[in-house]
C-alpha cells in the first residue's frame, strides 16, 4: 500500500494512478520490494542459493538445514547484507567450494578470529556440525598459535607453560566454575590480559 483514499485507508499502487507494479514478480507479496521486481524475502532465497550452491549450483545434503536456518531469518534485508558483505560469509562460500562436508577440523584450521568463531556458532545453531561440550578448550590452542607468533622467541615458552598448566585445567572445569571471558580468544578477557603481563615482564 503507498497511498490513502479519501477516508484515509491504505490503497495500492493502481488504485491511486500509478504505473508502476509494486508486486515481487516471484511469489507476488507487496509492499516489501528489496529491487525493482523482487521482495526481501525471494532477494534472499537466491542469495543463500548462490551463497551455498556448488558449481552446479545444487545445494548439498549437509547444507540443507543451514539452508532452512538462514532462510527463517526475521530480518531477510539484514542477512542479505551480511552475505554480500561479511567475512563469514566469504570464508562460508570457501568451503562450500571446496565441495567436501565441513567438519569441525575444517574450521580449527582456520585463524583465530571472531569470524571464525562465529562460523562454527552458525553451523552449531543450523545442525550442520554437532557441538562440542569442551569447545572453549578447542580455541586455546589456535588463539595460542596466532599470539605467540607476536611475541619475543624467549617468550614463548613460558606462554605455553601458562597456558598448558593455568588456562587448560580452568577450560576443563565442569560448567558453572569457569567462565568463557576468562581466556575466550576473541574477548578482552582477564586472562588475556595476564598472558601480556607475563610477556611484558619476563
């Protein structure tokens, strides 16, 4: 609906003179064109085919429910510029053409980094991988590598001792006496925070 009538309710787009088709030339829904011709909604279902498809286009079995999951998205216009624009989503399209089922292997090979992390959350969420009940102790050691590559070489292995005998034995504490924040690689955690102080004061 773009305009009002007399009596003030809400008319269409022929109704009040105009030319143009405000209708998604797709599956006909109004009102939410994300383009000239389509609505948020199909915009998206064809951005998640090109986002998943291999190079036949086909989505494969195991992307299916991560297929479902994105599709459900209460925010279509947001996901779509999440997949043109993030860098989840670049390294999402990687795997997919590498054309083998992910694993969790696949996304332990990757940095350390935020995107990374949240991947592996989304494929978790979608049903893609399983869960991991000691994930946190899965980060330590990639978060380990990428920041002892910063730092002096007479400092390495006193960060690997801090880290094996300190931070490992907090990650596999049952629930409920260990925090994430206190070493999760991509927070500015307290732990964090002590493994600099150990580098700058050995």
């Amino acid at each position: 609906m773009i305009g009002l009538d007399a009596d003030g309710a809400a008319i269409c787009g022929p109704c009040v003179g105009s030319p143009l088709d405000f209708a998604c030339h797709h599956c006909g829904r109004t009102g939410d064109n994300h383009g000239a011709s389509s609505c948020r909604r199909c915009v998206l279902d064809a951005r998640l085919t090109a986002l998943l498809g291999g190079a036949d286009g086909a989505i494969a079995e195991q992307r299916h429910p991560l297929q479902r999951h994105l599709a459900s998205s209460s925010t279509p216009a947001s996901l779509i510029a999440w997949i043109e624009q993030s860098a989840t989503a670049r390294t999402l399209r990687e795997f997919v053409l590498q054309d083998t089922p992910v694993t969790h292997a696949h996304v332990d090979a990757l940095p350390s980094t935020i995107s990374a992390h949240y991947l592996r959350d989304l494929l978790v969420r979608a049903e893609v991988l399983p869960a991991r009940d000691d994930e946190y102790v899965h980060w330590i050691a990639p978060w380990l590598q990428t920041m002892l590559a910063g730092v002096p070489v007479h400092h390495v292995p006193v960060l690997t001792q801090f880290a094996r005998w300190h931070l490992l034995p907090k990650a596999r504490r049952p629930p409920g006496l260990f925090h994430e924040r206190c070493f999760r690689p991509d927070t500015p955690g307290r732990r964090s925070g002590e493994m600099g102080t150990v580098s700058d004061s050995q």
